[in-house]
C-alpha cells in the first residue's frame, strides 16, 4: 500500500470512529431537542436548542420542577416542568399551586403570564376532579407547561410514566443569546 492511500485509510477510519461515538454519545449520553410550541413560555421559546441528560438517569433523579423530555407517542417527544412526583396531591385554586396542601410560589412563570393567562377559578383544580384519584400513582408523573393556558399536558392527557421519560433539560444552547445551563 502506498503512504497516501494508507493516510486516506486512517483517515477514513478514524472518521468512522468519531461518528460511531457521535452516534453513541447521543443514544446513550446526552440528546438534543428542538422546541416546538408555546406551552413552556417564558421559560423555553419555540425554536430553542436543548441538551438532554440521558446518562446514569432514573427515577430517583427526577425532583419537583425539573424540565424534562418525556415519550408522549412512539413519533412524538413533549418537553415539560414536573410539578407531581408519586406520592404528590396536587391542587391548583386561583391561580395557586399547592402541592401536599403546601402553597407553591412558581417564580418561573412571570406575572404579566399570570395575569395574561387570566389563571383563576375557571382553571382551578384537584387531581381528583381531573384524573379520579387523589395522589399521583406510584410509578408516574404529574407534568405541566408554563404557559399554563397554551399547554397540552397532564390536564389533558394524563400522568406520564416515568419510565417514557428520555432525561433531564440541563441547558439551552440556542438561541446563542439565551443560552443557559441552570434548569
């Protein structure tokens, strides 16, 4: 073999390689995720790049309002803000989340998205009034967007199981200027 076409095999392979780990790393590591909708505004805009922390996760690692990306359908990942772990009863009256009759300040969504939702009577509820039961089930999720008017989420559609749940929002990368990697 001549010396170039040895380096082009090198090359070639070594290019291989780091697209076999490329393709790893996003399988078993980390995700990207695309935004699509308004349900998590002002949080997360339409269009926003996100990191996705899929390595060492379970079940144990999900706390009350982290953003995650969940399986809703086999075609269709959402991306939403737990707020009911297991255990959890969930009441949400005037506009006021309680979670284990423990009244809940959602600093993550703005006032004007408050009043601009008009979130009150006419969206209070339990989850008994929603779902039949009292606690959210061992083994599932209580999600919501936080655009609390806009979303479709577990009002809607009900508990998510934990084990649909692809991993944890760990940042935003895009748009560059809103790039943030507290979640």
């Amino acid at each position: 073999m001549s010396r170039r076409t040895k380096d082009l095999f090198y090359w070639s392979l070594g290019f291989v390689c780091g697209i076999a780990l490329l393709v790893q790393v996003q399988n078993h590591l980390y995700s990207n995720y695309r935004v699509d909708g308004k349900s998590m505004d002002p949080t997360l805009q339409e269009g926003n790049r996100l990191i996705v922390t899929k390595a060492g996760f379970d079940e144990r690692d999900i706390e009350h309002f982290d953003i995650i990306v969940f399986h809703k359908t086999k075609q269709e990942d959402y991306v939403k803000r737990v707020i009911g772990l297991p255990g959890d009863e969930i009441t949400y009256r005037n506009g006021s989340l309680y979670i284990n009759q423990q009244y809940i300040e959602e600093s993550y969504i703005s006032e004007t998205a408050h009043l601009r939702t008009g979130l009150g009577q006419a969206n209070s509820f339990t989850l008994k009034t929603l779902m039949g039961v009292e606690k959210v089930p061992k083994g599932m999720l209580f999600v919501l967007g936080d655009n609390r008017n806009m979303s479709y989420d577990s009002r809607h559609f009900g508990f998510v199981p934990i084990d649909s749940v692809v991993g944890k929002v760990n940042m935003r990368y895009w748009p560059l200027t809103e790039w943030q990697a507290d979640f």
